[in-house]
C-alpha cells in the first residue's frame, strides 16, 4: 500500500478510536448521572448515517418531525476529525439554545449539581488516560522491556549541542547531575527532564573521567529539530518502509533489510545513517545490505531534497536487559509512563511558552499525526498502539486546558458558578463558547499553517 494511503488510513483508525473513546466517556457519565444525549457522533458535520430506535438504521440527515424522547441517535459524520455527545440542556458546541426558553426538566444538563456536570465534563478525559493506561500495562505484561544495557555513544551529530558540549563518539556516560546512569533510556530522561538550565554529565573516556556541562533546553531543541538528541548509542538500522517506485524500489532494498554501511563508513546510528545520505544529495551512494545471511550492495541515487525512499527504524544492539513483568508490576509501570509523558507534554509547552523552542517545531497537528501513525503502523501493532496511547494523552491534556470550547473550559464555567452559586446566563455561556470556538479554529489552522510550511516549504 503507498505511504499515503498507509497514513490516511492510520490516523482514521487513531482519531475514529480516540474520540470514541472520549466521548464514550461523556456519554456514559451523562447516563450514569440521569442525563440524556440525544446525539452521540463520530466526526462532525452533516450526518452519513446512523441509528436509533426511532426510525432505525438510515443514511443523510434525520426527518425534522423525528422527536427521539429518552433515546439516542447513534452517527457517523462526513468529516472524519473529532465528534461530539449532544446533552440536553447544555451549551455546547452545537448552540443549541432552544431549551433556554423553557422549565429545567430533570434529565437535563442544567438541572444537575455542580459536582454530577464536573463529571459528566472530565469523563471523556478519563477514559483517554485509563485507555493509555490500558494500553501500556498490557504491552509490558505481553511483551516486557528491553533495555539497552550500554550508555557508550556510538555517533554525535557534527554541530549538535552535543558536539558543542564536547560529547565525543566512544564516551561512555558515567553519570548526569551525580546520578549514575546505567542504560540509554534513563540517560536521554535526564538530559531532556522537565528542568531548564545545565546539565553536568560525566563521561568515561581513553580510561579518564571527564566532566561536560551541557544545556538541556538545546538538547530539547535538537529533539524537537530532528526527532533525536544529537547522539546515539550503537543500533542495527534497518528499513521498514518502501516508496514504490523510488530510487531504493528499483535498487531491490527490502522490508526489514538492515542497512550495514553507506560508501565505506559502517552504520551504527539512525541519524548518522541520515546525515550521510543528506551529505550526498544529488549524487549516487553504495549500500551495503544485510538480507538473512547475505550481504548485498546496491547502488541507490540519492534525490536533491536529501531522500532515497525508505522509512528506517533502529533496534538496539547487544547488550540488552529484558523484563517481565507481573500485571501489578505492569500497572505500576503504566502509571509511571502516563505520569512520564503528562511531563513531557507539559515541559514542552512550557518551553514553547519561553520561546525556548519554536512552535512549529514542538506543535504537531492533523498531518503530523497521519505522518507518525504511518509510521508506527508500518513499524507493527506494538509502536502503532504505544503511538495511539500516546496521542491519547495528548489528546486529554489538550482538553483539560481551560480555554472556552474545551472541557476544561466548560469546567472553569462550572467552577465559577460553584463559587457564585448561581448559574451564569444562558447569553453569556453563548459568547463564551462562540468566542472559545473561534481561537479553536484560528489556532488550529495555524498549527495547520505551520505544517504545511515545515513538511513541503522547509
């Protein structure tokens, strides 16, 4: 299947099942709170099709006089981004007003407590954490971790903030801020923590300790440049993903073929073997393939925008630490990497706040997330669910924002009128959801705007 089609497909299957899953939470809640949703919909706009027990499985748009009472009109919309739970008696998205003008009837939104709408509100960010939780628990209790059990760099980026820190390839890193470092995975943890300034790493080298200062925020804005920190440990890089009829399509390079060496130089690291194919743009390379037990060399043309047509992942070499793990093992553990990636979104943001990073580099949208979800999907059902737990989180931290058109924008207004005790005017919450629903749109297409600049105007 084109890469196109793997991405589109992609991020159907991970917003279709995300925003399921979140407003199934809304949903539910609203249920559990004696409220009614009339409509509870998959993507937005005109309705495609749906069901409920009224008039039963139908296509295009409900009969005007259809009045659905206590039940619920289940839909799929024609866009395929986002969706929604229509709760009666609450303004919402759709300004649906009408109820305004009539008495509060028990089943709706307006006529519950404060606490039972602060429910109903944060459910749907609920069910995307116990969902990421779920996720991972359950591929450490399947799969466990594997653990590079080796903090020697095999490759510095030339004039990454790593290099300018003096990092050099062969340095084994002893320890950062006086805390030992056993393996790859807590070293790049303690470089790019949520803390700002400096970071004292010490290095093993030619038999000698040696101390190096380097800047977390620039390591942070390596990451957010190039996906890496400037440096790598020793990987086996292999290909997991082929453009038809590129220059590497027609070269025989496979799925899954590792790539040993480009021209004479071995291959130890995903961004060294990106940096060499950069380095000979618009000319011709050799690489050295390694296929079962045979050792191939092809000859592959490298194009003028840097890319020989190949999507490349890296599995860490030997010495690795496996570990099992128990269910409560593997719960706790799932707990620990919500908490993990709830602080790399939130330090992230930070950043960006501080211009320490660009926006556009730290920000992802719609494209971004088909691109990666291809990606991960092309890698194999463990990275593309471990992708969708992830974006998940994302997504529950962006809703719990305080901004109107939000949840947490309906929980601030919730919020308010718990301190007020009384209920804000049926006016106001329009002009706040109608102003909440443009800086929506406007920031969105901005971070749309972004996208398009940095993937074909870069």
């Amino acid at each position: 299947m084109p890469p196109l089609l793997i991405n589109i497909l992609a991020f159907i299957i991970v917003i279709g099942v995300l925003v399921f899953i979140h407003e199934l939470g809304h949903f539910l809640a609203a249920i559990m709170t004696g409220m009614r949703a009339d409509i509870f919909s998959i993507g937005m706009g005109p309705r495609l099709m749906g069901w409920n027990r009224k008039t039963g499985f139908t296509f295009g748009k409900l009969p005007d006089d259809v009045e659905l009472g206590p039940d619920t009109d289940y839909r799929l919309c024609w866009l395929p981004i986002g969706g929604y739970v229509r709760i009666l008696g609450m303004i919402d998205e759709s300004f649906d007003t009408e109820f305004a003008s009539k008495a509060p009837q028990p089943y709706e939104f307006r006529s519950k407590k404060n606490w039972q709408k602060a429910f109903v509100l944060s459910a749907g960010v609920i069910m995307n954490v116990l969902f990421a939780i779920a996720v991972f628990t359950v591929l450490l209790l399947v799969n466990g971790t594997d653990v590079p059990r080796s903090t020697k760099v095999a490759w510095v980026e030339p004039g990454s903030t790593a290099a300018r820190a003096g990092i050099m390839a062969g340095d084994s890193v002893v320890s950062v801020d006086g805390v030992a470092m056993t393996n790859w995975i807590d070293t790049k943890v303690a470089l790019t923590s949520s803390e700002s300034g400096l970071r004292t790493v010490e290095v093993y080298r030619d038999g000698q300790s040696q101390r190096l200062q380097i800047s977390s925020d620039e390591l942070v804005k390596d990451l957010a440049d190039s996906k890496d920190i400037g440096m790598e440990i020793a990987v086996q890089v292999f290909a997991n993903q082929i453009v038809v009829a590129s220059p590497t399509s027609r070269a025989d390079i496979r799925l899954s073929d590792t790539i040993v060496s480009m021209g004479s130089q071995p291959i130890n690291a995903i961004g060294q073997f990106r940096s060499l194919v950069r380095s000979h743009a618009g000319t011709e390379t050799t690489i050295e393939i390694k296929r079962k037990d045979s050792i191939l060399t092809k000859q592959v043309p490298v194009s003028a925008d840097s890319t020989i047509g190949i999507g490349i992942s890296g599995a860490y070499r030997p010495p690795i630490d496996h570990k099992s793990y128990n269910i409560f093992e593997a719960l706790v553990e799932g707990l620990k990497a919500v908490g993990n990636t709830f602080d790399v979104i939130w330090s992230t943001l930070a950043r960006v706040f501080r211009g320490v990073v660009a926006a556009e580099k730290a920000l992802g949208g719609p494209l971004t997330i088909a691109m990666q979800a291809g990606q991960s999907m092309t890698a194999g059902t463990v990275p593309f669910l471990g992708f969708m737990a992830l974006i998940s989180l994302s997504l529950a931290f962006m809703n719990l924002l305080p901004l109107p058109g939000l949840d947490g924008g309906h929980l601030l207004i919730v919020a308010i009128e718990s301190i007020i005790r009384r209920e804000l005017s049926t006016k106001v919450k329009i002009r706040i959801q109608q102003v909440g629903v443009f800086l929506l749109l406007a920031l969105m297409a901005g971070i749309l705007f972004m996208e398009i600049r940095k993937i074909f105007f870069r």
